[in-house]
C-alpha cells in the first residue's frame, strides 16, 4: 500500500502542477475558465485513472472474475464528461462566437491528467510544454499570419432618399473590403431601408476607416459592423 499512496501523491501533485500551469495561461488573458478550473479537471482526471489503475488494490474482496482492467474505457468517460464542460465555456455574441480555445485547453488538460495519472508523466508533462508553448507562442505567431477577416454590416437609410445597393458596395471596395450575401428589409413605419451584407478584408483596420466614413455619411441613420468569430 505505501507505493499506492507514493504513487496517488506523485501522480496528483503533477496534474495539479501541469492543470495550474495552463489554467495561469487562460487567467491571465481573462477567460472564464482559468486557474481553478483547469487544475481541477486536471487533478479529477488523474484521481479516476488512478482509480482504474489500482482497482484490484483498492477492492481486494472483489472476485477477480468481477474486476475488468481497462484503463481506456475510464478514458472514455473522463472525455465524454469533459464535453459538457467545454460547451459551457463557449459563448455565441450576436455572430461572434468566443472560448473556442479555453475549451479545446480544457479537453487537453484531461487528456494530461489521464496520461499523469496512468504514470506517463514524460509525455503529460511534455503535453503540458506543448500546450503552454501553443497557448502563448501561438498568438504571438497569429498577429503575423495572414488572414480572412468576416464581419457583417448593416446599414439604415432613409426610404425617401436611400443609398443605392451599387454605391454601397463600391464604398465598401474603397475600403479594402468585399460585400457578399446581401440581404434587405423595410421598416415601413420608419420609412428606412436596411442593408444587411457579409464583408471581408485582410486589414483589420479597414473595418475602422468604413465605419469612419459610414458615420459622417449624411444618408446613414445608422449602422452597425461587427467582426464574425474569435
């Protein structure tokens, strides 16, 4: 029994040490679920593989006929329960979805504690690096990657002197962005005329200079752009 408790404290102070370490990552930039919360699942999925490594220690009264040594299928329940939690840190704002991350950190720090608490501490501690290394060095290498910015924008005009489709979407090319998906609605009772379209850029900034010129533009009675997806 004294390797047991050797091993079950070993075990456990690594997945604490590995689940904090990324949970400090997550709390730092301000994410829902940071320090506490990455520790724990850590730590739980450690103790339940631990459970499933020693079972015939733990419960020698047991028949070894009744007694099924499968670590994988304790494997497979950590990560089907693990599901719940990550749904829970992602948020839908308006067309912005947010926390896509924290929750595929989360399945990784389950996936460290099952490794650390079956006793492959070399590849759980060098996942921990690993996902340390992507969650940090990543968003450095992110601001230098190119990409595909989608927002969607909608513009109010009034009915009796409205901006035309044509000229809209021509504001938007000077401004570095495309307009696909246009859609249209009537507020009969305003008497304004609404453009909703999906734009898309390579700069950032060109959202800011649309919106400049959408908010001096003498036509607009309003509008709203917002960036699509975190």
């Amino acid at each position: 029994m004294t390797e047991i408790y050797a091993t079950t404290f070993t075990n456990l102070a690594l997945a604490l040490a590995a689940g904090g370490l990324i949970g400090l990552e997550r709390a730092y930039h301000g994410r829902p679920a940071g320090f506490r919360t990455h520790a724990l699942v850590c730590l739980a999925s450690a103790l339940l593989m631990l459970l499933s490594v020693f079972q015939v220690q733990l419960l020698p009264g047991l028949p070894l006929e009744t007694v099924r040594i499968d670590p994988t299928r304790m494997a497979q329940g950590i990560m089907t329960g693990i599901g719940f939690l990550g749904a829970g840190v992602i948020m839908k704002e308006r067309l912005t979805i947010r926390g896509l991350t924290t929750a595929a950190s989360i399945w990784m720090t389950a996936s460290i504690g099952i490794l650390i608490g079956v006793g492959f501490y070399f590849a759980g501690l060098l996942a921990a690096a690993i996902t340390l290394g992507v969650l940090s060095l990543f968003r450095w290498l992110e601001a230098f990657i190119p990409t595909v910015t989608y927002g969607r924008l909608e513009v109010r005009t009034p009915l009796a002197h409205p901006i035309l489709e044509q000229e809209l979407r021509e504001m938007v090319k000077t401004h570095g962005c495309s307009a696909t998906s246009p859609s249209y609605h009537l507020h009969g009772e305003d008497r304004v005329m609404e453009f909703h379209m999906t734009v898309r850029t390579r700069e950032k900034d060109n959202y800011r200079r649309l919106a400049e010129t959408l908010a001096g533009h003498e036509r607009v009675q309003g509008f709203n752009l917002a960036p699509v997806g975190d």
